[in-house]
C-alpha cells in the first residue's frame, strides 16, 4: 500500500503542477494582446534546431533581442575576424516574420573575448579597438537593427562607475563616446543603456539617472534606458513602480528588457514549483505590465522583453546551478499559468 502511495504521490504532484496548461487563451497571442512591442531573446541554436521554438516566437512576439549572438565574444572572436553566422540568422528570421530587431550588447564587461582580455597597447590603441568593434558590428547591419543596447552594466551596486577592462583602458568618460561611435555608423538607429537593479537599488538608479542626464545634456546621441528586470515572485511591486518612475523621468525611451521570474529563492538543485508559486508567478507577471503601462507614457513605451521562451532555454539554472522555471512557457513551450498573467497585464 504504502509503495502504492510512493508512486502516486509524484503523479499527482506532475498532474497539478505541470498540467495547468489547461491555461486556454481564446487564441490572442502576447503580441496581439499588448499595445506596445512585446519581445523575446532568442538564442541561435533553438531558432536553427527546435521548430517549436521557432513556431513559438513567431506566433507570440512582436520584437526580438539577441541573447548572445551579437555578444564581443561571439561576434568579433578574434582581431581581425568577425562571425555574422549567429546574427544574421536571427535578423533575417526577424525580418521573414516582420519583428523588430534589438541589438544586444556592443560594449559589456562580460563575454569579452580572450584576444581583448591579453590585448597589449596604449590607451589610443584601446579606443580605436573599442570604436572600430562597435562601428564595423553597427555599420553590418545598418537599417536592419533598429536598436541597440549600446553599453551594458556600466554602474555599479554602489553607485560608481563600475571598474572594467574599458573604464580601466579607456578612462570614465568612454560611455559617451560608445554612443557617439554608435551613432555615427548608423544614425537612424536608437540607443539604449541597460543595465539591472534599478527596481531595487535606489543608489544604484539615482546614479544611472545622473549618468543618462548628463549624456543627454551634452547632446551625446542616447534615446533609450533598458531595465533588465531579472526578478522573483517575491519582489515588491512598489520597489518596482519607484525604479520604473525614475527611469521613466527622463524622458526616454523606456524598455523592459530582460523580464524573468524566478520561483526557486533557495536555489535548490532539485525544485518542483508548487500550484501556489506558479499563481504568483501569474500575478507578478501581470503586476509588472500593469505597473509599466501605468508609469510610462504611451511615447516612451519601447516594450517588454521577455528574457528567452521556455523554462528550459532560461540562463537562470546554468546561473544558479540550481532550478527554476522563470518563463511563461513551460520545457515543451505549453502555455504556463504566467503567460495567464501576461495576457490579462496586456489586455487594454
Ligand atoms: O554555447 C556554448 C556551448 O557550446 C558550450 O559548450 C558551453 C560551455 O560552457 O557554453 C555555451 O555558451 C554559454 C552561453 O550562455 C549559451 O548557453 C556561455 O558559456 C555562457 O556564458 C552564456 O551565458 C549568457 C550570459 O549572459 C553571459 O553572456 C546567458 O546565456 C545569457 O542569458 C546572459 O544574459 C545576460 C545579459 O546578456 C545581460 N544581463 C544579464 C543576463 C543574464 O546573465
């Protein structure tokens, strides 16, 4: 009797938690419910392997990002060679199915290749390093990227420029200058700062707003902020709201970039979400669009990006070496509970 139990146990458990897929939306998709761009990450070799994948992003999102694609150490791996392998196929899939294409990131202190973490030379040599990797990546694709997060985590927790192999070569003014090289390859595309933590650290926000006030008063070319908002169920909607309103208070361009919420707060190896998580999942998925069209302005609404598909393309269990299940579609891209969430947030 009890091994009966044993068995049946886990089978209900799968049954309740994995099985709301039941989650049945009168066939509006996310891209039809929203009223602004609404976007995913894509990673190359789900978009070239798995057509379900493919299927998925074609019939839900309106705008796509590069998860790594675009990234230094893929796209420039090594000083005189570029790889437009990765890129390419996700422009040309985005322009087949008519999305917006969001480039992501040209200047990172992360995913930098090995060439440049040895590379030897004065700072002259360091900028024209930097400028000519962001020109010749802009210039490629030039009028079919319609935006870049052109730096990336340039500030750090504490409210200073963060210490990297840029700012170290380059001094603490290269942030503008990425923006000018940017704009003058391709002038009609928008610019973004992204960068994360701004729903949470208040220091960290304050200064990304002085930063951005102070490129923008000196007529440096930036017309977007990116909030990469990689959350949890349990964080509050109110720290939210107040790191969304400053970022919107300057008049840019506001794009949720990288959305994901997380469910596991331990980081436990072996986790299975109950009903009750995957609710509030539900719920903070629809808070935070609720909170986005209540805080920006339709004119500066440049949309929510989705941070991947499925829970099994997310970054966040490599990251954690844990699991998790952060996305709005399951591993076999069903229609979670959070997508439930999605829809309502979106739906006028
Ligand atoms: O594709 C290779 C595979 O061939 C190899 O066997 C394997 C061995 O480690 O690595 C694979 O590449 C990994 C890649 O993700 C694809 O899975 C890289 O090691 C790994 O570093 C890379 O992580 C990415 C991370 O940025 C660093 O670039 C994540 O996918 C990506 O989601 C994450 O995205 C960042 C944003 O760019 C910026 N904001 C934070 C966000 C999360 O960290």
């Amino acid at each position: 009797m009890r091994w009966l139990l044993l068995l049946l146990i886990p089978f209900f458990i799968w049954q309740k938690v994995y099985k709301p897929e039941e989650v049945k939306q009168d066939g509006i998709t996310l891209k039809q419910a929203a009223p602004f761009p609404l976007g995913a990450s894509v990673a190359v070799k789900l978009l070239l392997g798995d057509s379900l994948y493919r299927q998925t992003v074609e019939r839900e999102f309106s705008s796509l990002t590069s998860e790594n694609a675009l990234k230094m150490n893929r796209v420039h791996p090594a000083p005189d060679r570029y790889d437009w392998s990765g890129g390419d196929s996700i422009i040309n899939f985005a322009h087949q199915t008519g999305k917006r294409m969001h480039g992501h990131t040209l200047v990172w202190h992360r995913s930098i290749p090995k060439w440049v973490e040895s590379f030897q030379g004065d700072s002259l040599a360091w900028e024209n390093l930097l400028k000519s990797h962001i020109q010749t990546v802009v210039k490629h694709y030039k009028g079919k990227v319609r935006s870049w997060d052109v730096v990336n985590e340039a500030i750090d927790n504490d409210g200073s420029l963060r210490k990297t192999i840029w700012s170290d070569h380059l001094g603490s003014d290269y942030v503008a200058r990425c923006y000018q090289y940017a704009h003058e390859a391709d002038p009609n595309a928008l610019l973004f700062y992204n960068d994360f933590g701004q729903e949470n650290n208040p220091l960290k926000a304050t200064a990304i707003k002085a930063m951005l006030v102070d490129l923008k008063q000196r007529g440096i070319p930036i017309h977007g902020v990116g909030l990469q908002s990689h959350i949890t169920i349990y964080h509050s909607n109110s720290k939210y709201r107040a790191g969304l309103k400053e970022m919107t208070s300057l008049g840019l361009l506001v794009h949720i970039s990288e959305l994901d919420i997380r469910l596991n707060r331990k980081k436990t190896k072996e986790f299975i979400p109950s009903i009750g998580m995957l609710e509030q999942q539900e719920e903070k998925y629809k808070d935070i669009v609720e909170i986005y069209k209540d805080v920006v302005p339709v004119k500066q609404r440049y949309g929510i990006t989705i941070w991947n598909v499925g829970d099994k393309d997310s970054y966040v269990s490599d990251n954690c070496k844990c699991s998790d299940a952060p996305l709005p579609f399951d591993t076999n891209y069903k229609k979670k509970l959070a997508y439930k969430g999605l829809i309502e947030g979106l739906r006028e």
